[in-house]
C-alpha cells in the first residue's frame, strides 16, 4: 500500500500535465480551424467580388477545411511523436495535447450540416458532399498518421 501512496504525486503531476497538455491542444485547434476558415472565407469573397461584405461566408462544405486540416496534422504528429516519447512524455503530448487538438467528433457534425445544407434540393450533391467529406480526411489522416510512424520509428 504504501507503494502506491509513494506514486501518488507523480500520478497527480501528470494528470496536471496532461490536463494542461490538453487546455493548450484545445487552443491549437481552435487557432487552426478559425485561421483556416478566416483564409477560405476571404478567398471565398474575393471569387465573388463582395470582399468587403464580412456577412459572405463560404459554404459549409468549404469551411470545414479547418477541421479537416486539424485532424490530419494531428493525425500525422500522433504517429510520429508516439514513438519519440517516454511512456509519460507521450502521455502528455498524445493523449493531452493531440487528444484535445483532434476532433473527429466535430467532423461527425459537419458531415450532418453539409448533408442537410443541401438536402432542400433534389440534387443528390449534397450527399456525395457528406460522403466525401466523411471518407476523405479519415484516409488523409491515417496517410499522415502511417507518414508521421514512418518518419518517427
């Protein structure tokens, strides 16, 4: 028993980090998404000519760039800094950090709004849209992830 009391500040502390790990992970995501979105909103505007007009926004099949770009970095660093850390290290930096910074969650949702975004029409666009967008980035991102292995091992 008092094996286990003497790990308890070392399995506190890296809880700490790894809850920390994640808040920073969070704000990467959040700082990718937005600065992606922000880039194809105004590229999006420019095409059409209204660039000072902030109320055009991009269709939601172009805006989810973000989270793709997002989920396939991620993808791409879990496989290369798994192999680069120590058991705790890798706790921190995979589970906290990039546990946080990926959301394939978020994903799952854009799938929905990009099927409903253009399921009003009788254009079955709209769900090779979805598929695609649902199939795409999870092949792009375990092509990172078997790149970043690669790479780290």
């Amino acid at each position: 028993m008092s094996e286990y009391l003497a790990l308890l500040p070392i399995l506190l502390a890296v809880t700490l980090m790894v809850a920390i790990a994640g808040g920073l992970g969070a704000l990467a995501r959040f700082g990718v998404d937005h600065g992606v979105q922000t880039i194809v909103n105004r590229v999006y505007r420019a095409s059409r000519k209204s660039q000072s007009d902030t109320a055009v926004v991009a269709p939601k099949y172009l805006r989810v760039l973000g989270i793709i770009m997002v989920n396939v970095t991620g993808a791409f660093a879990v496989g290369y800094f798994t192999y680069h850390f120590e058991m705790v290290g890798a706790m921190v930096v995979v589970y906290g950090f990039f546990g946080a910074y990926t959301t394939f969650s978020t994903a799952m949702v854009h799938v929905i709004d990009i099927f409903n975004e253009s399921s009003g029409s009788k254009d079955p666009k709209g769900l090779v849209l979805a598929l695609a967008y649902l199939f795409v980035p999870m092949m792009l991102a375990l092509a990172a992830a078997i790149a970043g292995y690669q790479l780290g091992s």
